[in-house]
C-alpha cells in the first residue's frame, strides 16, 4: 500500500475553507485596520461564548497569554507557581518571564497529567499559584487540584493551549475552571491561526481589564498609558481566520473523537503498546493529539520505520522540562520525575486532524502491528 499518512494536514483544511477565508482577509484588506480591527474584538466575544467564560483577551501568543495572567494577578519575584514537567517549555517559560519561580512535579503513570499528590507535597509559604496543563486535550484532575487551591489560597490558572472544546464530566469547559485560562492558536492546534496568537478567558473583570492594559503599552486610550505594558496583540488577519475556523471548531472536535474511536478499535489488544486512557473527570477529552506509550522497544527507531512506511508520528516532548538546559539551574538530576522521563522517553503521537479517514487511521494502525509483531 502506498498510503502517505501525515501527522496534520492543513493545506487540506486550508483548501476547504478557501471560500469563507477569501472574503473573509478580502474584507481586512479592504478596510486596513490591522491592529485592534473590528475582527478583534469580534472574535473575543465569539471566542469567549465557545468557551463560557465572561471574557476572552486576544494576544500574541498562547506562552504571553499565560504570562499575562501571572503578571495580571501580580505575581512575580519571590512568588512560586506550580507546574508539570512533561510539557512544552512554554508552560515554565512563562512563569519565568513574569519574574516568579517554576516549580516542577511529577505527572501520573497513565494519564500523563499533573499530580495532584505531588502538587499538595510541593506547596510551600512561597507558593502562590498552581498552572495545570490539559495536555494532549484531557482535562488535568481539576476536582482535586481545586480544593488544594483553595485551601491554601492559590490561583488556579490553566493552561488549555491543547484544551480547545474539552470538558469536565461535569460539563464545565477548560476555560472557565480557574482564575483564569491560557490558550494557544498556533496553526498546528485544535483552532489554529495562519501564524502565532493566543487568548485568555477569565469571568474577572478586573484582571480582563489589566490584561488589555498589558497586552498594548499599558493603554487602553492612545497615547494615554496606565501602566508599564508589552506589545502582544492577536492581529486582524489572524483574528478574522480564527472568526472563520471557531464555526467549525465543534465539528471538527467530533471528527477528532470519532478518529481517536476508530484508533482504540484498530489497536486493541495490540502488543507492546499502551493506549490513551480516558480519565473518569473528563467530559470531552479534544484529542488534540492521540499519544501512545510504546513498551520494550526503540520509540525513535519505530518511529523511523513508521515513516518508510509512509506514516508521519512526532514526539511530544522528548525531553522533560527538568532536563532542559534552559532550566537546569532548578537543580533536577535523571530520576528526579520518573513518570514524566518515562514518557519522554517512550510516548509517540500518532496522526490525528479532523478530515483523517477511516482508511488512513487503518494504515496507521496495520503499520504499527506490523512493526511490533514482526
């Protein structure tokens, strides 16, 4: 079988959407309010609907939007927030870009979400907020990092860049779990822009207010400057892509989960690998990644023989934030968060966007039988 099957494919996604993007950029184009274009706030209003929350605070990238929430709430030198170690860098860079000290712990064996446990046992005076990540589109264990936040007095700030349309089993969408949400419209996400950008959904008003300071020299006025702020602004044409791509955001997370059902069907029982597992707290996982662990075996040489075999994978992330050069002034060794290198270690992403096809996800699948059973 000649069969290619990429990881995304968005020139496809791109070409179906040809005939409402066109008019769409058509009419920026026309009125030429590339900065804070009526598309802007357009979309943060749709945006913050999608999600239920109050607002929606378009920025330049999902990394400045969870910085700006740590900023917006005033934290900084001295201060500690609480993070996983098996995500992308981002999550701990924008702790550090506020001033304030990430703290990394563990995730769980199976979920590869961040621990609860460990989130309780690192709390210390200096803590002040606890940043959970909803990695590859599944709620993290809010029902207990919550009450932990509460007790001490912590904020809850999620980071949803992976999360877009994912739910609690309660129904609560991530977004409106916390003080406050970060997420990321990097072109590869569930919505994904033409180039970089990134929002922030609060119900907090106040901090609403502070982040649009930020996000624009501290002003809100021209030339009158409340603040000391940043240039992170979500532009127009981005702006007006996104307005398209949110009407069919939803749809295009059912097609991910019928993908992500036609993948449990076609790997069950399959040797030598474990599959995603759907935790009882989630509601709408949004499969922004189908991520399996493979055990007893080369992940990168599997990897190299699933692509001669016309199947693209990636490796979401192969090394853990702990063992980045960038952070090893935290003082982490090997060993340090034995769950999160396992997964760098062994977890592979396997092809999941929207317009998949039964037959591609069937090649993935026979692909990889063929690998770990010869």
């Amino acid at each position: 079988m000649n069969l290619r099957v990429p990881f995304q494919d968005l020139p496809l996604q791109t070409r179906g959407l040809r005939a409402e993007l066109d008019p769409a950029i058509g009419a920026v184009l026309e009125h030429c309010q590339f900065i804070h274009g009526p598309e802007c706030a357009a979309f943060e209003g749709e945006f913050a609907a999608f999600v239920g929350s109050a607002h929606a605070v378009g920025l330049g990238s999902g990394t400045d939007a969870l910085e700006f929430i740590l900023r917006g709430l005033g934290l900084g030198a001295g201060d500690e927030v609480i993070t996983v170690a098996n995500s992308f860098i981002a999550s701990a860079e924008a702790i550090s870009h506020a001033g304030a000290t990430p703290v990394l712990v563990d995730c769980g064996p199976d979920d590869y979400l961040i621990d609860p446990a460990a989130v309780a046992a690192a709390i210390t005076p200096r803590t002040k907020a606890v940043l959970p990540v909803h990695l590859y589109g599944q709620p993290a264990n809010i029902e207990a990092i919550a009450p932990l936040c509460e007790k001490h007095g912590l904020a809850l700030i999620e980071d949803a860049a992976q999360a877009h349309g994912a739910t609690l089993a309660d129904g609560r969408a991530c977004g409106t779990l916390g003080v406050a949400a970060g997420f990321s419209f990097y072109p590869g996400k569930n919505l994904g822009a033409f180039g970089d950008g990134g929002a922030v959904t609060t119900n907090d008003p106040a901090l609403a207010h502070r982040l649009r300071l930020l996000r624009n020299w501290g002003s809100v006025v021209k030339y009158h400057h409340e603040i000391p702020g940043y240039n992170s602004r979500l532009d127009t044409l981005q702006a007006a892509v996104l307005r398209v791509k949110l009407r069919h955001l939803a749809g295009w997370n059912d097609a991910r989960q019928t993908a992500a059902g036609w993948y449990g069907e076609e790997l069950r029982d399959c040797p030598g690998l474990e599959l995603p597992v759907v935790m009882p707290w989630c509601g709408r996982h949004a499969w922004h990644l189908y991520v399996v662990r493979i055990k007893d075996r080369d992940r990168d040489a599997m990897a190299r023989q699933l692509l001669e075999a016309g199947v693209q994978t990636v490796v979401h992330y192969p090394v853990p934030i702990h063992l980045q050069p960038a952070y090893a002034s935290l003082g982490h060794r090997p060993g340090a968060f034995p769950n999160a290198e396992r997964a760098a270690r062994s977890v592979l992403s396997l092809p999941m966007f929207p317009e998949i096809t039964r037959e591609q996800v069937a090649h993935v699948a026979a692909s990889l039988r063929k690998i770990l059973e010869g």
